[in-house]
C-alpha cells in the first residue's frame, strides 16, 4: 500500500493518518449531525423551553410571560448559528441515495424539501418566539399571534419534510444495488405517514390532537426521534460499507488495482 | 466540455452587485440604518414619510433577489470538481444557498409589507420592520456553512493541480468569523452588536461585498483553467 498515496500524487504534508481517509468528506457531514441535533435540542428543550409546546389554551397572561422570557432570544442568535447545518445533515443523507439504482429526481426532491423546510419549520417560528421577546412592548393580541404562528409553523409544518422522506423511502425501495436495508424504507414510508396525522393542530385547540397533544406531540415526536436514530445508523453503515473503489475520488490509477483486490479478498 | 455557459453566469453577476449597491444607497432605512431602540410610534411615522422609496427598493430587491444565484451555482460546480469521496458538499451548498435566499426574501417582503398599507396600526408595522431586520441581520448560518463546504472542498482536494488558490479557501474561513456577530444583534438594542451597530451591520455587509468580488475572480480563474475537464454533479 506504500505506493498508493504516490500514484493519487498526494502531496507529502497530508501524509497525517486522519488525513488520508479518503472519505473524510463524508464523514465530517456525517459527525456535523449528531452536533446540529444536539444543539437544536438545546435550543428548543433547556435553553427555551419552547419544547414541549405549551397548551394553545393557554390564558393570555401566560403566554404574555413567556413570550417575554430573555432565554428565547439567546435560543433564537444559537439557532441562526446553526441552523446551516441542517442542510449538511440532509445532504448527507442524500449521498447515499445517490449511488442507489434510482433516478436524480429522488435526490433531488430530497434537496427541494430540505430547501423550504429549514426557514418554515425551523428559522421562522424561531423568529416569531424571539421578536415578542425582542421587544417587550408589544401588545398582547400581537404576543399571542406570535405564539399561534411559531407553534404551528414548527409543529404544524409537515408537506416539505414529507416530500423528503417520501422520496427517501421509495428509493430505498426501488434501488437495486443495496444500499441501505429495504426494510429501513418501508419504516420510512410508514413513519412519514404516520407524522401525518399532526394536520389537524391547525383545527383543535385541546385534546390529543392540539399541537401540544398526546397523538400529534408525544407519539409523534416518539416515532420520529427513534427513526431518526435508526436511519442515522444505517447511514453509518452505508458510508463505512461503500467500497473504496466505488468513490468519487478513487484514481484511475487505483481503481483497477482496488476491484481486484477487493475481488480477491471477497471470493 | 465547453464552458460558455457557465461564463456567461458568471457574468450576469457585476450586473447584479451593481443593482443591489445602487437598491442599498437609495434605501431609506439604511441611511441611516434604523435604530432597534424607536418605539412603534417612531417606527410607523418613519414608514409613513418614507413610503415612496421604502417600496421602490423592495419591489427592486423582490426583482433582484435570487440574482447572485447563478454566481453561487457556478461555485456549486465548481465545488463537485473537486477529488473528494462524493458531492455532500455541493447539495449543503446548493440546499444552504436555497434556504439563505430565502431568508433575504423574507426581509424583503416584511419591509415591503409595512409600507404597503403605512396607515397601520404602529404595533404591526414596527413588527414587521423587526422581522424584517432580524430576517436580514441575524440568519448568518447558511452563508457560514455554505463558505466552510466550499473552503472544504479545497483542502480535501486531493487533485493534484487545485481548482483554487488555497488562500481563497482561507478567505472564506476568515468570512465566516467575520460574519458570525451579526448572530448576536438578536440580544442587543444598542452597541455595536445591534442590528444597526458597526458589528452587526457594516462588518457583515462589508465582509459579503469584498467576498462577492474574491469569489468572483476566483471563479473566473478556476472557469478559465477548467478546459476540458469534466464535471461530476448529477
């Protein structure tokens, strides 16, 4: 393997161990996830307590109390850091449905949906928290459209990541060259269906299907936190499982002598 | 394979620089930018004396807005010629361009919106203008993003003649620390992290307008050199 790095012509200062992975690409995308997730965690959860959502019943003293709290402004300036990394997530994702046996259309409604759900369902109702707590003079019927308009956009915003994870599933299902478990995509299909039935917040101001409901808050949220995990570590497995040869950036020079190697060691 | 095309993209851009500098000069909020300390009442009374030219450079800005998009979408090819394992760099460029367009339209359309109708009530139109503000101001992360996938792909080229200078790749780190503060004008009325403050305001527009032009260039150059080599993206 001594001879490899020279015949790529990779130049000696890169000769580090971590350096030379070929895949590195795709494994910063990969470990930016777990950091992104954590953070929006952070910022929706301990830092804002936007998370669980509060009753849209709530009396209008208390949503005036809580659009006034300072921590949704500092949750808002860690999110507008952040929130580029959405799209890295996604892209990485979408990597693996580009080696699948399936058209570019699947990747690039992947790409669309991601486009116009980071600002609907993540930026903007962000925003509607922090500008009532921007300016605390604000009257109380502006505070509680603020309020409506931030959980709905963020609880209620489903067609954009719907469209994703339709595409993501079927290719799943259609590809041809195995590259994430066929089972992972008929979960995918069942679970954005399943996420579906968030539709009627925008109807019901109470109950388990109100945006802080049983069904459309906590088995939703359940559901999809788990196959979040999942699909992350089939991902994993992907990148790790993708032959070198396979590459975008395997040499003219290597790939020969990589398929029969991996030709050789396989039989 | 021919590079015509992307030449002309890359050309549609001075064009553009040239309506958004002349859209940011006549702008009446800009000049001076407007303080995040007026009350509503001061906020609606300067969209009423304004009205004129507060809506011509939003109908202008809601015309230009997605113009630097080809200068992008030229980045975003060149990106995928770089030797890395796959193009993940080049969709979370193309995915962070997409949302951080948004985002501008977003102001620009609040701004518009208030002095659509300046006759409202001062809470809705101060409103808007925040929103506004924070829509422009504040939502740095996709260009930091967008930058370091770009100053990625050149470190982890592995070709052995680069697409771009490797300084061009430390540029767009130093932009992205460089922009970073106008993150924090959400926390501050005044000083200079307030959304009209020397921090958050003229470092971030400075910073975007010197990096258009390097970027710029350095596109130019990389096209120029590009020659026959092919092109991975699809």
């Amino acid at each position: 393997m001594a001879e490899v790095p020279k015949a790529s012509a990779l130049p000696a200062e890169h000769a580090t161990s971590w350096r030379k992975n070929r895949k590195l690409d795709q494994w910063i995308a990969f470990w930016s996830v777990p950091f992104f997730f954590n953070l929006f965690g952070l910022v929706f959860v301990p830092l804002s307590w936007m998370m669980p959502p509060r009753s849209p019943s709530s009396t209008t003293p208390n949503i005036v109390d809580f659009m006034h709290s300072h921590n949704l402004l500092i949750a808002c300036v860690i999110l507008t850091l952040a929130y580029g990394l959405a799209p890295v997530s996604n892209a990485c994702y979408l990597m693996q449905v580009r080696r699948m046996s399936v058209s570019p259309a699947f990747r690039y409604s992947m790409m669309i949906g991601a486009i116009t759900g980071a600002i609907v369902g993540m930026l903007f109702p962000m925003f509607c928290f922090g500008l009532g707590a921007f300016r605390p003079g604000y009257s109380s019927g502006v505070l509680t459209m603020l309020y409506d308009f931030g959980y709905l956009a963020f609880i209620g915003s489903l067609g954009c990541f719907c469209v994703m994870w339709m595409a993501f599933g079927l290719a799943i299902i259609l590809d041809e060259n195995s590259i994430l478990p066929k089972w992972l995509g008929y979960y995918t299909i069942w679970q954005y269906v399943t996420e579906l039935m968030a539709a009627p917040v925008w109807i019901v101001k109470s109950g388990p299907f109100a945006w802080n409901g049983l069904m459309t808050f906590w088995f939703a949220m359940t559901l999809y936190v788990s196959w979040q995990i999942i699909v992350y570590v089939c991902i994993y497995r992907a990148i790790k499982n993708q032959p070198e040869a396979e590459l975008d950036n395997a040499s003219p020079e290597l790939r020969p002598k990589v398929v029969e190697l991996r030709s050789g060691t396989s039989a | 394979m021919n590079t015509r095309g992307q030449r002309i993209l890359l050309w549609t851009a001075p064009p553009a620089v040239a309506l958004f500098a002349l859209a940011y000069l006549v702008f009446p909020v800009f000049s001076p930018p407007l303080s995040p300390t007026l009350t509503p009442d001061q906020v609606a009374a300067f969209f009423r004396g304004n009205n004129t030219g507060i809506l011509g450079v939003a109908i202008l800005c809601n015309l230009i807005a997605c113009s630097l998009v080809p200068l992008f979408a030229v980045t975003a090819v060149q990106i995928s010629r770089a030797a890395t394992s796959s193009t993940v760099l080049t969709y979370a460029y193309l995915i962070c361009v997409g949302v951080g367009t948004t985002a501008f339209i977003l102001a620009d359309y609040c701004w518009g919106m208030a002095a659509f109708r300046p006759d409202r009530d001062p809470q809705l139109t101060s409103l808007l203008n925040d929103m506004a503000w924070f829509f422009f101001i504040a939502p740095v992360g996709t260009i930091m993003v967008q930058n370091l996938c770009f100053a990625l792909s050149v470190y982890l080229d592995e070709r052995p003649d680069p697409i771009f200078p490797r300084w061009v790749a430390h540029f767009n780190v130093a932009t992205v620390v460089l922009l970073a503060p106008s993150a924090f004008s959400i926390l501050y009325k005044s000083g200079p992290l307030a959304w009209n403050g020397p921090l958050s305001f003229t470092l971030r527009l400075t910073t975007f307008a010197v990096y258009i032009a390097v970027m710029f260039w350095a596109l130019l150059r990389a096209v120029r050199h590009q020659g026959d080599d092919r092109v991975v993206l699809a």
